[in-house]
C-alpha cells in the first residue's frame, strides 16, 4: 500500500504546534544539527549544491526573505526560497522564483526523505524533514541561489548546515525566551550563529551593545544598517512607502514599495543590500523599483478590504505589536477599531495588549489560534479587563473564522478591523475571509 506521505509528514514531532506527548520536544535535549546533516547526507548534501542567502532575526525575517527573492528573480536569477511558518498551505515555505512548489513535487520530495528516515540516528522533526526536501528541490531544479529564513534562533536551526555565501540579520528584540534565553544578548548569540568565516554579514541591528556577537564570527565583511547601508528617506505614500536606500555599491532614491509601515522600508534596504552582496554588483535602479513597488508580504500589514478597513499582521511580540500600532497610526484613518487577537501561550498577554493599544480600542474580540501552543482566549480577556477595557467591550469566540465575523459584523463602515497576535490567528483568518473576496 502506498504510504500517505502527508499524515506521515504530520505524525513527526513539530515544535512549531508543540502537539506533542512531554518530553519529547528538542527543548528537553542538548541541541544539535547532527540529525539534520545525516538527511542531508542521505539525500545528497543537496544544500552544497546551491549558494545561499541565510537570514534570521527576531522580526522582519519573511519579509526580507520575500523582497531579497524578489529582488534577485528581477535580475535574472534563478531563486529557490525556504519560509516559515506557512499561512494557509504547506507548499508556500518551499517556493522556486516566488512560486510555491507544486503538490506532487513535494508529494515525491517527502517520500524521499520516508524512504531514508529508517538509516537515521532518530526521527527527524516535521521542520528538518521539510528542510530537507527544500535543499533537495532547490538542487534538483538547478537553483542559481537559495534565500533561507532561519526558523528558530540560528546557531542550532535545522537550516544552519548552509555555509551561506551572506548572512542577514534584521534585528535583535526578545522572542522565543524558552529557546534562546531571556536577554537580547542571549538571543544575539544564537543568531550570530548563522554566520560563517568569510560570509559577507548584512546586519540590520543597529545597537553598538550588541556587536561584538557578531564581529566574532570571522565574516569577511560586515555591512551596517545606517553605517554602510540604510535609509536615506522613508515616508508615507498612498498604498505603502517612498524611500531612498543607500548601499556599499549604490544609491536608490525616491523609491516606492509597496508594503505597509515605517519598519518594512527597513527590511527593503536589507534584503537590497543582501542581493547585492550576493551579486557582488549594483542592482539597477529600474530593477529595484518596478520589484518594490509590487512586491507582497502576506499576512504583514496586509490589507483585506475596505468598508470596514480590514488589517492582518501577523505580530506575535511586542515589538512586533508595537511596530503594527504605529503603522496604524501614522499610514491609516482613524475609526472605531475592533482588535480580533488570538495568541500562542508563551506570550504575556497584557503584554502584548498594551503593545497593541487594546485599551484605545472600541471592542476585542480573543480567539484561539489553531495551534496547541495556543493560550486560551478566556485569558486574553481577562488580561484585558485588567487592564481596563470594559467588560462589555470584551468577547470571546474560540473559532477564528467566527470571531472574523463577528468583528466584521460589529464595526461599522468608517471603521477598522485588525486581526493579529499570531501568524497561525492570521492564517486561519485569511483562510476564511478567501470566499468573500
């Protein structure tokens, strides 16, 4: 009987839902990439075959992820790119030129990796096996070059057995405590990680307390957000953001991109830098401009529609948070807003509420994100009217396609939806609201 590779895939350990028995989660084992380099050897050290782009940080990573593939597909070259988590669709972690690999080329990709798994030191996780079949797809399609976000962390991500021709940090904030540790210098150092001896280093932290985590993993060079490379102008602009970008290799003035919010004219002059690094050359100024001003981030800023306005972002910290009110704020009209927040339980909801001005709000709605990390809604409420809001103002609907609703339905035309507070709330909600568009 042929093996159903897809409730094979799910039956593996997955640290992104923790859906798993105690005990068995990697948090419980001294860390290690040697699971990881065994498929890989098993599958053909696919990821020597193709150069790489590797990036993490704490916020920001798909973003620059999906500009740097952009960018480089502009060019010419052949761009194969790993992603994580998805929004909807497995299929969209593992794209080839910005197009999600289709069904039955991952379908064979993952039977590959079941047919090897019996010659491993132990099972793979859900993560590593889909790391592996990316390697593989992007060596079986002749990738020219593979953009690569990190994970988790950096140091010991399943990703990290790329020896990545440019390393791209976007900033340092503190996320995921439970694996990286509880200081931004803990995080640092797990994140410098990815950075090889004689990388070029693209980093996008700007905080000099910070850089000696960086300075002592032997790149060749490191190029500086607002030293080397950086903003010249950002400004608000109907539909998303005009900017001039500056690099080592070029000048981009009075470019328009297409996304919401002061931070994402940041993470454009990342990913610009990080494909010139790459290239070892200027991109064109024609290039740069007709790939920013139609490049999308699904799921970061996203507008859904109007009458209400409705927003999806996928903030999942607090700075995350803090960077969603703000691009409210300032690229948006005012309105009655409505909060449909769903987050996963290793977040401090008041937290997160006061980040996102919950208390400013004219109604939240708390949902439960489909993850079985999700904290229950009952406890964003209830952290919510501690800190103030009206209790009538407060509601929870466990379901997230119902909770859509409801906001839609309560919130008048002048006024404004935002779903946030975990990339998997944000999914399920896109999933939902495809019919009506």
């Amino acid at each position: 009987m042929e093996r159903d590779v897809w409730a094979w895939l799910d039956a593996h350990v997955n640290l992104e839902s923790l859906g798993v028995p105690a005990g068995e989660s990697r948090r419980a084992t001294h860390p290690t990439l040697d699971r990881m380099e065994a498929l890989a050897a098993l599958l053909g050290s696919p990821q020597l075959d193709v150069p790489a782009i590797h990036v993490t940080g704490t916020n920001g990573k798909t973003s620059v992820a999906r500009l740097t593939t952009a960018l480089l597909v502009s060019t010419g070259v052949g761009v194969g790119s790993y992603t994580s988590p998805h929004l909807e669709h497995v299929h969209e972690r593992i794209s080839r030129d910005l197009v999600p690999i289709a069904n039955e080329d991952l379908e064979a990709l993952l039977r590959v990796v079941a047919d090897v798994e019996a010659y491993l030191p132990g099972p793979p996780s859900y993560f590593e096996i889909l790391t592996g079949a990316a390697f593989r797809h992007f060596a079986d399609t002749a990738a020219e070059v593979a953009v690569v976000e990190v994970g988790v962390g950096g140091r010991w991500d399943a990703t990290n057995i790329v020896d990545a021709r440019v390393a791209v940090i976007t900033n340092i904030n503190i996320d995921h405590v439970e694996y990286l540790g509880p200081t931004r210098d803990d995080i640092a150092s797990e994140k410098a990680g990815i950075v090889k001896p004689g990388a070029t280093l693209v980093l996008g932290e700007t905080d000099p307390g910070l850089r000696a985590h960086f300075e002592a993993r032997s790149a060749a060079r490191i190029w500086r957000r607002d030293q080397d490379f950086g903003l010249r102008a950002n400004a608000l602009a109907h539909g998303g953001r005009l900017v001039s970008i500056f690099t080592p290799k070029g000048d981009y003035p009075d470019v328009f991109l297409s996304l919401h919010g002061a931070h994402q004219a940041d993470n454009a002059a990342i990913a610009v830098a990080a494909a010139e690094a790459f290239l070892g050359r200027p991109l064109e100024l024609e290039v740069v401009a007709a790939t920013l001003g139609r490049v999308t981030s699904p799921g970061r800023l996203e507008v859904m529609g109007h009458q209400p306005l409705l927003l999806l972002d996928g903030a999942h910290n607090v700075a995350g948070a803090e960077a969603l009110r703000a691009a409210i704020a300032e690229g948006f009209p005012t309105g009655p807003r409505t909060l449909v927040v769903g987050l996963l339980r290793e977040k401090d909801p008041a937290e997160m509420l006061v980040a996102l001005g919950a208390s400013d709000a004219a109604r939240l709605v708390c949902c439960r994100p489909p993850s079985a990390r999700a904290l229950a809604p009952e406890e964003v409420a209830a952290a919510a009217i501690a800190g103030g809001m009206d209790p009538e103002c407060v509601e929870v609907i466990d379901d997230v396609a119902t909770a859509v609703a409801r906001a839609l339905l309560a919130t008048g035309p002048d006024g404004q939806v935002v779903i946030t507070g975990s990339l998997y709330t944000v999914g399920a909600a896109r999933a939902a609201l495809h019919p009506a568009l």
